[in-house]
C-alpha cells in the first residue's frame, strides 16, 4: 500500500490485518520516522514522489519484485494517476492494481468531465462548471469558485468576488486549466461506495462531514442513514463502471443534493465507515478476486470524531 502517512492508512492497515496470511508493505516519499502508521506495516519502503512518475512507478515495481507483492493498494491521488498510466507494467508481472478502472480514473480527476457526464443525467445533478476561459463566465453572477481541473484535496481553490478578480485570474492562471462555479452554501455530505464491476454488486455508507481540514478532510462527522443519497452515489458508480471503493461528494442544500466532486480511491474518512459496520477495504479487494461483497448496512445515526495519538520514534540522528 502507498502513501501511509496519508489520512485512510490506518484503517487500510487494520482491515487488511484481519486477514492472517496477509503480509502488509507500506511506501511513503517521507522517512518511515515521520509515518505513525509505519510501525503496524511488516516492511517499509521511501520512495520517489509520485509527480516524478517514472521514478516512482519504477521504484514500487522494485519493491514488489523484491517483497514478492501480488496486490497494491493507491490511496491518493497523484499516485492513482501514475498507476492509471503504466497499468501494463505491473500486470505483465502478474501485479494487481486494487484501483478503479482507468476510464472511471480519467473521467473522476476531471473535474470538467465529471459535469459533462452527468450535466444531461435526469436523476444527478452536477454543480454548474464553465471552463475558465468561457465567454459565459463574464455574465455569471459572484461569488464564484475556481478549481483546477485536475485538483485534489482543495488544493489551488480560488474565490472570484468581481470582475476584476475574474481578469486577475485569468491572467495568473493561464499555465494550468481551471473550471468556475458558483460558489455555493451548504452541506457537505459523502458517500463510500464499493462496486463490483463483474456482479453489479455495491454497497454504500454516507456521512456529514461537520468539521473539515482546509484540505477538505473530514474530522468530525455525522452517519446519515439517507437512500436518496447512497442511490445517487450507486448510479454514479455505474454510470462510470466503476470497480472497488471510490468516494463521492455532494453538496446538500435544503434536501437537494448536487454533485460535487468523484475521488476514485479510499476516503480519507474510510474509517468512519467501517465504524458504522461496513469495511470498505475487505469489499474493495473483493472486487479483485471475485469474492462476494458483503451485503449492504445502514449506519446507525451517530457523530464520530477522530483525533491524533502521539508516536514516538528513536530519532536516528
């Protein structure tokens, strides 16, 4: 499994512990004394960033070679993306990817090709998006919201509050394709949902999330036992064909749900969803192996907190 500094990858590591024959290797581009989770790995492994892309895939393929992986586990973005590229050369060496399927990839990192998948659907309703070059913009009313297209974790996220914002960042941000929204109030509500792609089989828990990092993590969050919302993140799922656990985002106002964002990969909140009595991890590799998911649970109404304990490593200087 990659990035075990990253919020999923504790409760990645103790689902996967379940399972007594499963031995548990962990990369990060951080030292192993900067990771809390490392001590719960069997072995740990540095490597490149996943930006530089041929250095990183080329090390992890090293690391499989030499701890005999048959199956890894991406769990942020970046590294999904440069998974998504050289998929052949870790099937070639009879390596599973447990990811989403790489058109569901293509599709869910794209913020302007998430709207243009559902803009006509009758059932999911996209948040509004303009590129930001569009003539149209101009006669949008403010706020708006500028995103990266290919964004992640609220990095990038500009607020336009005029016209003379909208010039400004059009101008600075020429280098990189950005899309606009309205900026929007309400609540920000997710949903984890695993599909199988061979049986159609899926399962969905969803959650408020009440208390967020600036990056868009949820701390503190409240179980919500909402069919409307879990149905719309299981068309989602189909309509991309997508295979394994992805997360959705929606932004709920006065009971009407808008989509939001698609991560194709484990949320940084899997663990509230395994508290709530569904482990997305087990279904997801599932998936992969042509296992049976298990059927699907309706949480019970709770508010959950996370909190951070303290690790303490000998420092090696």
């Amino acid at each position: 499994m990659t990035a075990i500094g990253s919020f999923s990858a504790e409760a990645v590591i103790t689902s996967l512990r379940r399972d007594p024959q499963a031995r548990v290797v962990g990369v990060s581009s951080l030292p192993r004394e900067w990771n809390a989770s490392s001590p719960l790995l069997d072995a740990f492994h540095r490597v490149p960033a996943a930006r530089d892309v041929l250095s990183y895939v080329g090390r992890v393929l090293d690391i499989c070679e030499t701890e005999r992986v048959t199956h890894v586990l991406p769990l942020i973005d970046p590294e999904v993306d440069a998974f998504t590229r050289h998929q052949e050369a870790f099937s070639s060496r009879g390596i599973t990817l447990c990811m989403a399927p790489a058109e569901t990839v293509y599709i869910s990192r794209d913020k302007w090709l998430v709207f243009e998948a559902f803009r006509d659907n009758p059932d999911i309703r996209p948040i509004p998006t303009w590129k930001m070059e569009d003539s149209a913009v101009e006669d949008l009313a403010f706020p708006l919201l500028a995103k990266p297209r290919d964004g992640r974790n609220s990095e990038g996220l500009v607020r336009i509050y005029d016209g003379e914002d909208l010039r400004h960042f059009r101008k600075k941000l020429k280098d990189r394709e950005y899309v606009v929204q309205p900026l929007l109030d309400g609540d920000v509500c997710v949903v984890d949902i695993v599909r199988q792609r061979e049986t159609g089989q899926w399962a969905g828990i969803a959650r408020q999330e009440l208390v967020r990092t600036p990056n868009g993590a949820g701390l503190t969050v409240r179980m919500l036992n909402d069919p409307l919302l879990v149905d719309a993140a299981g068309q989602i799922a189909r309509t991309l064909d997508a295979n394994g656990c992805i997360n959705i985002e929606f932004l709920v106002q006065d009971g009407t749900s808008q989509l939001m964002d698609i991560n194709p990969r484990f949320s940084g909140g899997i663990v509230f969803s395994h508290l709530s009595g569904y482990d997305m991890v087990s279904n997801h590799l599932r998936c992969f192996s042509g296992s049976m998911l298990d059927e699907p649970v309706a949480p019970i109404p709770a508010i959950h907190a996370r909190h951070y304990v303290e690790v303490t490593f000998t420092d090696p200087q």
